[in-house]
C-alpha cells in the first residue's frame, strides 16, 4: 500500500493532553546527566526544588516529549513502510519558558509530504503546538521523518502533489575552530533512565532488539541527544539561564550509544549575538552524529 498524499495531509490527529508534574521534569533532566556531578550548583535547579528558595527550573528541550501522539506511522491506514523510517531532524522553537509541572495539549498535524522521487524515499514534516490547558502557545515543534520506502508517490498516477521542503538547514563554517566546545559524558544506564520519559522503543533499552535492528548494543534516543546539545548550548552560551533559549533545529547522522562521550561545538554566526551553529560528535570514535545545527537565544 503506497502512501496516499491527500490522505495523509488530512489526517486527524486527536488532541494530546498531558500532565507532568515537577518530578518528571526532574528525571528528564537527570536522564541527561544533569546532577553527575554533586558538586555542580549550576545543575541543582534543573533536579532540586529546594535551591536557594527558588523554584525549579525546567529544560527548554522538554517541550519535544510533551504531546506527543506516539508511533502512528506503523499504523496500517497510512501507507507508510514504518519499518523504513528514519527520524532525520528535529526543529523547535519556544515562545514561552516551559514550566516545572503543568497541564499541557499537543495539537499534532503533517505540514509537509515531499517525493524525492521512486527509490529515493520521501520527507515528512509532522508539527506540533504546545499549547497550556488555557490555550497559551508555548512551543512549536516539527519532527522531520525520512521515509526510506515511500518515495514516487506524486508519480505513481492519481495526480498526488509534492510539496517543497522545508528550507535547508546549512552545515557548520569548516574554515575557523568553534568558538566553544562543551564535553558531556554519557551515563551508561542514560537510555534507560529517558525512555521514562515516554520513548518506550525497545531499540533503547534491549540488546536483543537492538541486535536485530543491526546495532552492538541499544543505543541512546536521537532526542535525548538533541537534550544534551541544549543542555551545552545553555552551559557555553547562556550562562545557564534557561529562559533565554528561543530555538534548536538539528540534523541527525548517526546513532550515539550510552557511555560515550559528547562533545558539542559551537559557532557564533556573523553578524549575530543571539544565533550559533552547532554539531556534536563523540569523542571516542570521533564521529560526527548531530550536524547542521541552528540554534538562537534571547
């Protein structure tokens, strides 16, 4: 069953709403490693409601497992070969700082189907607005699927359109150093500490599945990866003030896998204070595994 353009464009996604409370965003931040270091007070606000009196502060990146409306992809009525697709990239922008517990609705809809043509695979472009119980917007999400089998549908008969794909995200300057370099060291249980926070995928948690699926070993959720770059761009770039971050888009390039370690390098565009660019690659197999990054804060 090939993927039907219109069908899928039209599809109705059901409201998603959810409640997290203050321990959630707790252990979202110690899945990321927040709290390694018991003697880093930087980390204590994103783990430890009692800090100086304040109240705890949630990472910006928490806004992608939030209304989310789960693997619908492998659902029979879309036509999509699940088993192919890749998640390639993921785009965010907050428009308000998330807070530490809250009633949240994901209003979930497909904004882009593009044919790179038969055997080349397609793109989809599934977003998200995240919005409070009483309607506040407070973050616009977009999931970039690559669909490894799907691709000819416009040309198939039947006059279904393509559309044109978001604009490209532009890779790192290769001709200077970065402007700051952030190391992170990946916990070994990492995987199975942020698969509570929704993504259940056995890929992430079971040797036996991620053997099968042609991995050593599980390996770490591509968005637990993307937290850890946010994480770094707050560190280097932000003073770790979590209310400043506005935006990360990203490439994903290859798996990371739990006990790595992450190094996030960052690039100041010119002409700009607020926006940088940004990759990631692990140290011990010196492996570019996020790329293309674009990130912008107040």
């Amino acid at each position: 069953m090939a993927i039907d353009y219109h069908h899928l464009k039209a599809r109705n996604f059901a409201p998603v709403h959810q409640q997290y409370t203050v321990r959630d965003s707790m252990l979202y931040a110690l899945s990321l490693g927040l709290g390694n270091d018991p003697l880093d007070t930087t980390a204590l606000p994103y783990v430890y409601e009692g800090k100086d009196g304040n109240r705890l502060i949630t990472l910006p990146s928490q806004a992608v497992v939030l209304g989310y409306p789960g693997f619908w992809a492998r659902e029979p009525d879309t036509g999509i070969d699940w088993v192919k697709l890749l998640h390639g990239e993921q785009r965010m922008r907050l428009h308000k700082p998330l807070p530490p517990a809250a009633d949240v609705v994901g209003y979930n809809h497909i904004t882009h189907l593009t044919d790179k043509g038969d055997g080349k695979g397609a793109i989809m472009v599934t977003e998200r607005r995240l919005e409070t119980a009483e309607g506040e917007l407070l973050a616009t999400v977009q999931q970039v699927s690559f669909l490894r089998g799907d691709g000819g549908f416009s040309q198939a008969g039947g006059g279904q359109p393509s559309d044109a794909p978001l604009p490209a995200l532009q890779p790192v300057p290769e001709d200077r150093a970065p402007d700051f370099t952030d190391t992170q060291a990946i916990r070994p249980e990492a995987a199975l500490l942020y698969r509570l926070s929704g993504d259940y995928n056995p890929l992430h948690a079971d040797p036996v599945v991620a053997k099968a699926a042609g991995f050593e070993r599980p390996i770490l959720h591509g968005l637990a990866s993307y937290g850890l770059v946010t994480h770094a761009l707050l560190r280097q770039c932000a003073s770790g003030d979590a209310t400043r971050f506005r935006a990360l888009d990203i490439r994903f390039t290859s798996p990371v896998f739990p006990g790595e370690t992450l190094v996030t390098e960052i690039w100041r565009v010119a002409g700009s204070s607020t926006q940088y660019q940004v990759r990631a690659r692990v140290l011990e197999r010196d492996k570019v595994v996020l790329s293309h990054g674009f990130a912008e804060l107040a």
